[in-house]
C-alpha cells in the first residue's frame, strides 16, 4: 500500500511539472511591419510566433532593425 502511495504521488508530480511546462511556453505571435523609405508605399509584413524569451529576442532583433511590431 505505501508504495502505491509513492507511486500516485511520483505520478502527480510529473504531471503537474509537465502541465506547468506545456502552459507557460505558450506561443505568442505579432505581426511585424518593415515600411522601405526610399520605395513609396512599398512594406513588408511578417508574422513573428515563438513562446518566451526566443518570442522577446526576435521581437527585440526586428524592432532594432527598423521594423514595427504589433
């Protein structure tokens, strides 16, 4: 009987760290926007999606490099 116990316990343990895990690396998404001044009227849009700090860095990378992201 306690090593039932041990077990549902293990078992619980793991399943709360890998629903934990599945919730916080949710993907995220924006759409970035890249307007050319020396072209009228000519832009770029991007879809950028990734989950926590590779979603952060993309949008840090575009934002540095000119573009808009919403």
């Amino acid at each position: 009987m306690r090593t039932m116990n041990t077990i549902i316990k293990s078992f619980s343990v793991v399943a709360i760290t890998i629903l934990t895990i599945s919730v916080s690396s949710c993907n995220k998404c924006s759409n970035c926007t890249y307007t050319f001044e020396d072209i009228a009227d000519s832009t770029i849009t991007e879809e950028v999606c990734n989950s926590g700090r590779i979603y952060k860095n993309q949008i840090e990378t575009y934002e540095a490099n000119g573009w808009i992201c919403e």
